[in-house]
C-alpha cells in the first residue's frame, strides 16, 4: 500500500473499520484524476471525526467503496472567529474564502453593503471552495459558508457577547493592534468592506456599535482580499490559534 498523500473531505461518520461510499465526483477525482486504485490509502475528514487513513476497497467510475484503518491526527476546530465580507469579483472572492478557510475562519458570512456591486453570489461553488482549502491544508474543519446576507441584518440580529473587528479603510494609518484585553477566548468576527468602502452611513452605525472595534490596517488602502489576509493575520497572532 502507498503512504497516503491525498485529502478528501466526506460527509460520512469516521471511525476504526467504517465503510465509506464514494460520491461519482470524488471517484472520477480518485481514480480517473489520482490514478489510484484498490490497495492505495487516502486520509479522510469530515469536519467532526478528525482525519483518519482508509484503504481503497473497491474503485469503478461511478464510484467506490474505501474502509478506514485508523485515526491519523484529532479533531482540531478554529477559533470562533467569523469572516464577514463584501462579494467582489469572482476569481477575488474564491481568493477570499479559500484563504479564510486555510487561516482558520470558523464560518464565512457574504454580507451586502451599501456600495457592494454583487446581488448575488454562488454559495454552493463558494462552499466547494472552503472544502477544497481544508483539504489541501491539512486542516480537519471546514468553514460553513452563508447565503449573501443584508450587513444591516446581520448587524440588526447580532449576538451581544461576540466582538467585531470593523476593518475601517478611513483609519489608514499605523496599523491597530488588538490587544488580549479586548477579549482572547471570545467570539468574534472580521468584517472587510467592498471595492468601494464603507458608506459615511454604514461606517457611523459601526462605530457606534458597543461590540465593535474599528481598525486600521496599515498607511495603504489594501484590496479586499488583500485586507482579508491581513485582517486574519493580525487578529490571529494576537487573539487566535496562531500563538
Ligand atoms: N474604496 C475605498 C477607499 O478608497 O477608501 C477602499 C476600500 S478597500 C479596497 C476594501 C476594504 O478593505 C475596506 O472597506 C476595508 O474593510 C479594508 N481595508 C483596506 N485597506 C484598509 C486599511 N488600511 N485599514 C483598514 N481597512 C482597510
């Protein structure tokens, strides 16, 4: 049997001796795209069980059977950190959850602001995405991914106790730092404006919010997915699982 190098993410329970069917799309990818075959291993995960290595028992075009030997690595879930951003263009916004979901976003929140130039977007392709990122990663988890969602609702039904780090293009300037005081442990959430900032509107509500902290990422206006990085790095070196 090879060492297992490929990643696949099922939604089937995992565990010592389990048998895992194969969807026609992960056969064609393991066995017409991967060139593997009955024998060759492929570690697992499923978002809950952790990642386990399993054994290729049957393989056909339109399918496959793999039975799992054992548990390579456990569970491991991100901090409760939300990423909310506006859609931009597509090839930028793919950019954005996939990089969301390899620096460790919890859950990947679209929202529509007052100058996002997106109506809508396509939440099954984004979460195809997440999945992906996870599978390339190493990680065990993957990021659900919203529908586009109104920032004025999300804002409306916000739970109290989770805090917003509001990326503010309008602070530009010396990077803000967040410091363990503003709440190591807690939920929290990113939120990343669209091509066009924040409106003078949107930016005074958020301000004003008792849950938010307006930040600045540095003296240079970033693009959006540019800022998404930056925002996730900052945040997770200082509150995250980085450290
Ligand atoms: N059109 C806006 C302007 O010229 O001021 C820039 C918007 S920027 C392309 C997109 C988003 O990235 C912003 O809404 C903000 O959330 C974030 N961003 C970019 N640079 C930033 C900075 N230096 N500080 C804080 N947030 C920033």
């Amino acid at each position: 049997m090879k060492a297992a190098k490929i990643r696949l993410y099922v939604e089937h329970p995992l565990g010592q001796g389990q048998t895992v069917p194969l969807s026609r799309d992960q056969a064609h990818y393991l066995f017409g795209v991967m060139r593997q075959g009955v024998g060759d291993a492929v570690l697992l995960f499923n978002g809950r069980d952790g990642e386990w290595r399993a054994r290729v028992a049957e393989a056909s075009k339109r399918g496959g059977l793999l039975e799992v030997d054992g548990q390579t690595a456990p569970q491991r879930d991100p901090p409760d950190l939300w990423l909310m951003f506006a859609p931009i263009k597509k090839a930028r916004t793919d950019f954005i959850v996939e990089k969301a979901a390899e620096m460790g976003a919890a859950r990947i929140l679209p929202v529509q602001t007052d100058f996002t130039n997106a109506e809508r977007i396509r939440q099954d392709r984004l979460q195809a995405h997440a999945v992906e990122a996870a599978e390339q990663c190493g990680g065990t988890y993957v990021p659900g991914v919203a529908e586009l969602q109104k920032l004025d609702h999300v804002l409306s039904d916000w739970p109290q106790d989770r805090q917003l780090m509001f990326c503010d293009e309008a602070l530009a300037g010396p990077a803000s730092a967040l410091a363990d005081s503003t709440g190591r442990g807690k939920p929290w959430a990113i939120l990343i404006g669209p091509e066009g900032g924040f409106s003078d509107q949107e930016r005074a509500r958020l301000r004003a919010l008792p849950f938010a902290h307006a930040v600045s990422l540095g003296p240079r206006i970033l693009r959006a997915d540019t800022a998404t990085v930056a925002a996730m790095t900052l945040w997770q070196q200082a509150l995250g699982d980085w450290t």
